[in-house]
C-alpha cells in the first residue's frame, strides 16, 4: 500500500468519531483508590473488560508520596479546564499542603527527591546513599 505523504485522506479512508467522557464535578475518590484507578473522577473510572484496579494501602511512605503527587497533579489537570471550580481548588490546596508534610518528612528520613530540592547542606543529591541502596540503621550513621 502506498501512503500519501501529503496529509491528504484516501477516498476510500473511513473517519472514526471518537468519544471522552468529561469530568463531571462531585465527589472524588480517596487517593489511594484513585491512584491504583488511574483518576480521581468516579466518572471517568472505565474498566478495561470489567477489570477492577485494586487500591494498595498507603502503608509506605513512598506509596504515600505517590498517590498525593497524583492527586496534585490530576487536580491542577482538571483546574486547567476547570478554574472557577472552588471544591476542586480547595481539594487541591488540600492535597498539596499534604504533600509538602510527607515530602518534607521523607526528605528529612531519606535525602532530597529531585535536584531542586533546596539543600543547605551542600549539594548532596548524588552523594548519598538512596532509600533501597540502605537500610535506616546505615542512614542514621551506623555501619
């Protein structure tokens, strides 16, 4: 088959009109379920072939740390369509406040999470040991 490099559609080509379901404001799901679901919005919660995405628990701080980034994330997503949505810009202050307590506490235990991260000890963010590279014995000076 030879392909029209123009941009042009063959005369024998067939459209597909596709469909997204927009996000409908109301009432979001819990992190944890919204992270292992792929959106905080029930609506747009469409399993592939009746699979259901099972929520882990935010039992480590790292699953804490990711859920709460895409909370933040999906939310500033939706505030771009959405400005004048208050409940959504209160969740969002919510959910970020959070973030900076968990990320500032895991920064605290483990080292800065990115090269941005301000550091008043010297630039260490490839000095020191990652979280999985050590155990927190060995992080808190022990050998």
């Amino acid at each position: 088959m030879k392909y029209d490099q123009t941009g042009t559609l063959p005369a024998e080509g067939y459209l597909a009109n596709t469909y997204v379901p927009m996000q409908q404001p109301g009432d979001l799901y819990p992190i944890a379920k919204a992270f292992a679901c792929g959106t905080l919005f029930p609506g747009l919660d469409l399993p592939f072939k009746n699979m259901v995405n099972e929520e882990k628990p935010l039992n480590t701080p790292e699953m804490e740390l990711m859920s709460l980034s895409f909370a933040v994330h999906e939310l500033g997503l939706y505030l771009d369509i959405h400005p004048q949505d208050k409940k959504a810009l209160e969740y969002f202050n919510h959910y970020t406040a959070q973030l900076d307590v968990v990320k500032a506490k895991y920064e605290q235990k483990y080292g800065p999470l990115t090269m941005q991260t301000r550091q008043p000890k010297g630039y260490v963010w490839a000095a020191e040991p990652w979280p999985w590279d050590c155990d927190d014995n060995h992080r808190k000076g022990g050998k």
